[in-house]
C-alpha cells in the first residue's frame, strides 16, 4: 500500500473515531438532561404530596369530645373521632318516659370557647333547669320556673360567670349567678290579660352587656340590659312569631327565625335596623341558627328538615345547602360553632325509639366533615376538652354498653 492510501485510512479512521466521541458525549449530556427532567416532577409531586397532606391536616377533625344529655336523663361523654365514640355514660337525672320527648331545650356556650364554668345548667322542658357538678354530674340544685312543656333555654355569658334563662310557657325570663347559684334578677314577661309572651329564647351580645330575648307571642325582639330592664323593642309584623334569635361574633347583626312565616330576618346590632329578609324554601321551617366565625354566612338549622341552609349575609340570600346524613327523623334540633372556629355541630334530636346524631360541618368548605348516630337521643350536647372527658370516662362514668338507649 503506498503512503498516499495510508494517510487517507488513517484520516478516515480518525474521522469516525472522532465523530463516535462526538456522539458518546452527545448521548451522555441527552441521558442526564432526560434524568434532570424525569426528577424535577418527583420533586414537584413530593411538594404538592407535602401542601395536601398539611392542607389535610388543617382541616383534620378537632380533638375534643361532647358532653350529652339524652332525652331521659342519661348523660354521656361521645368521642367523634373514635371508630366507637360512645365512652362512657351515667344515669344523672330521672326523667318519666311519660313526658314528652326533651327537644324543646338547648345550651349555649359562648362562641369558641369550650365549657368552664362552675356548673353545667341543664334545662328540661317543663320548666325545670338542673344545675349539675361538672366533676361528679351530680345534681346539686334544681330551679323551677314553669310547669308546662315548651321551649326554655339556657345562655351562658361570655366569661361563663352569668347564666340567662328564658322559659316560654311561663314567660320568665331570668338571670343567675354561676359562683353562688343565686337568682340575680327574674321578670315574668305576660300581657295584661296574664297570657306569657313566651320568650323561647335567650341570647347574650358578645361584649356580655345585654340579652337577646324573642318574644314569640308578643310579636317583638326585647333588648334586656343587666340589671332586668327593657332597652329596646324591635317589633315584628302581627303572626310572625320570632322564637329564636342569633348575633354575630363582632355584635353587629342579629338574625331572627320567625316561625310565623318560615322567614330569617337580619338586624343591625345594637340598634336594631332592617337589613333584609329570608324566605325559606321549600317549605322549610327555620329553628336555630349560627353565623360563620367570620360573618359571611349564615347556617339555619330548620325544623322540619335534615340540611342546613346556607345564607350569605352581603345578598341575604341562599346560596346553598348542606345535606346532612339520612335520618328517620326530621328536623335539627340546634348547631352552634366549635371552639377554634373551624367547625360548626349540629344536633339532631331523633327520638328515644330511634336515637339521634350529631354532625360536624366544615366552615371552609362548608359540608359535612364527620357524624356521629347515636343510640340514644340527644337533648342537650355541650363541648368539652378532652382532659376533661378523659377524667369523667376514668373516674365518674360507667363503660359503654352497646345498644344503650335513653
């Protein structure tokens, strides 16, 4: 082979060695590229797995437990978080399975705040209000204040130090000191023919200065201050009724349920001015409702129907309602705001036949978070931290039975 042919192999030779080492490199910088690119979604997805799983965990049920009192005297301590809530129960009170089922009465804690009284004041719905130890659940005094069935409620003032009672049939409405258990005022509130104006409601402004109270047959809602005496009337049209009454945790709106025309009326706080009018729908009979910690929405638990009925308070409209579990029974018996804000329970009352639940709804996404049936039927339904729950299961309370009833 002459030199000309072995200069032009050799070129040729080292060309594609060349362009092999061109291509290697080539590969190699595609190959980490490609494995750059396929990381940057693993890392992107154990971001978002990390946000969802906070994000899951805001909104994870609140570790806290519900005192309840049953329909005939039985209380009990529900964990609505367990996969077995019932933890405990005790006979407290004899109530005759002769009277009428106790839905007609309801306790109220100030907004987000757990209980911390001295006593828990426990009305029945003949008039009668218990007052109980929280440590024993022992009964330690009875008031009376009527003999009839009906609607009385009982309001605890926002530092827990007052209680307001209003009983309907009799048309008492009354004050009393939580330390000494001592009746600091009580007025009857009849006409002059001696029928009562049956305030079925009682509740305190949030800066603790005065009561709310309806007064049903009266056709008004009464501004009481503290020391009994009447400081403003808001008067509603002849047949309305308004029998409960709500306000907003900053004291500037007050909601009225009229049960005279299956209507929520909104107020100004404290003076009282229209702001606008809610016509239910469908036949629906508002009963008891709560305002979103931040005043946007109004939850309306009605009487004759298992949802929640949610209203806007800018339009004074509806914009949507929750279905809650299906139940035998119609009708919710109260819903109040947990402590911490982010929930809201509402209370089905059921009957002692059937039992009852009790359901938490989520004020963000506004729907139901969890339930709880329950076997007995629930009156009365108080939230209590679990500390105190743990000390009543350990030291006070009988195990769970299964299939108690009231």
């Amino acid at each position: 082979m002459d030199k000309k042919k072995v200069i032009k192999a050799m070129s040729t030779y080292q060309f594609w060695l060349i362009v092999g080492l061109v291509v290697i490199i080539l590969i190699g910088v595609g190959a980490a590229v490609i494995m750059l690119r396929s990381s940057s979604p693993s890392s992107s997805s154990t971001t978002q797995q990390i946000t969802t799983t906070s994000s899951v965990s805001s909104q994870s049920l609140p570790q806290m437990n519900f005192l309840v009192l049953t329909q005939k005297g039985i209380v009990e301590v529900i964990n609505p978080t367990s996969n077995t809530p019932l933890q405990g129960f005790l006979h407290v009170v004899n109530i005759s399975t002769s009277v009428p089922q106790q839905v007609y009465y309801w306790v109220q804690y100030p907004y987000e705040n757990y209980s911390n009284a001295k006593y828990y004041f426990v009305p029945i719905n003949n008039g009668t209000v218990y007052v109980i130890n929280p440590s024993t659940l022992k009964v330690v005094k009875e008031f009376t204040f009527g003999k009839s069935i009906g609607f009385i409620g009982v309001a605890y003032s926002p530092n827990q130090q007052l209680v307001a009672i209003a009983d309907g049939p009799s048309g008492y409405v009354a004050l009393i000191n939580v330390s000494t258990l001592n009746i600091v005022w009580e007025k009857q509130f009849v006409s002059s023919t001696g029928r009562t104006y049956y305030p079925c409601d009682v509740r305190w402004s949030p800066d603790g200065t005065y009561l709310i109270v309806p007064m049903r047959f009266n056709n008004s809602v009464d501004i009481i201050g503290l020391n009994g005496s009447v400081m403003k009337v808001l008067p509603a049209s002849t047949g309305s009724e308004p029998y409960m009454v709500s306000p907003n945790m900053q004291g500037t709106m007050l909601a009225v349920e009229y049960s005279g025309n299956n209507s929520v009326g909104f107020y100004s706080l404290p003076s009282l001015s229209y702001l606008g009018m809610v016509q239910m729908p469908n036949g629906i009979v508002p009963q008891r409702g709560v305002f979103t910690p931040n005043g946007q929405y109004y939850l309306e638990a009605p009487l004759n129907s298992n949802e929640i009925v949610v209203i806007s308070t800018s339009t004074f409209q509806v914009v949507k309602t929750i279905s809650l579990p299906s139940f035998s029974v119609k009708g919710l018996g109260d819903i109040e705001v947990l402590p911490g804000g982010q929930y809201a329970y509402v209370v089905v009352h059921g009957n002692i036949q059937e039992g009852g639940l009790i359901v938490l709804i989520s004020l963000s996404s506004l729907t139901v978070s969890n339930y709880v049936p329950l076997t007995t039927a629930p009156a009365a339904v108080i939230p209590i931290q679990t500390s105190e729950a743990s000390y009543l299961v350990d030291n006070v309370l009988l195990p769970p039975v299964s299939g108690l009833h009231c």
